[in-house]
C-alpha cells in the first residue's frame, strides 16, 4: 500500500455583503499543497471575484493551479472552479 500524507496551507478566507446583499463566504489567494512523501507540490489560487459593482461572475469559485514534481517542475495545471468542474492539463503530453 502506498503511503501519502498531505500537508494543506489555508487560503484567505473573505465574508462579502456584511453590510447589503446576501452575504457570503469564500477562500481567496494562494495557498500550497504538499504531498510530504513524495516531494511534490500544487500552488493553488482561489481567485477573487469581482467588486460589489462588478457584473463579471467569471472569477466566482474559480481556482487556478500549477503541480510541481519533487524537483520543481511544472507537470500539470489546474483550473476550473470549486463549485463546479476542475480540469488538470498534463504540461508534457497536452
């Protein structure tokens, strides 16, 4: 059996409309996942939405990530959203 233990940085966390509108809660910015094992890594970004004026949802729940092998390499990027569906690209092979 392979043994793997993850250590998992904890984003920002942001409380929007506490004053108008319906307030709501999410993880912004960076955090870092690390598989302490095997050496590799993903630096993962909860992306920000837009401002209380904004009419652009493409950034809600969104998320943005590069994995890295034990050597620093970038082997695959995440994207996609939280709430919805994630994608991995494999760097190497498309």
């Amino acid at each position: 059996m392979k043994k793997e233990r993850y250590e998992i940085g904890n984003p920002k966390i942001y409380v929007g409309n506490l004053i108008v509108g319906e307030r709501y809660i999410e993880p912004q910015g960076k955090t870092l996942i690390e598989n302490k094992w095997t050496g590799d890594s993903c630096e993962l970004e909860f992306k920000i939405r837009g401002g209380w004026l904004s009419t652009n949802s493409d950034n809600i729940h969104a998320i943005e990530g590069h994995i890295r092998n034990s050597q620093g390499i970038e082997k695959y990027k995440i994207m996609g959203k939280y709430s919805g569906e994630i994608k991995a690209l494999n760097l190497e092979t498309g």
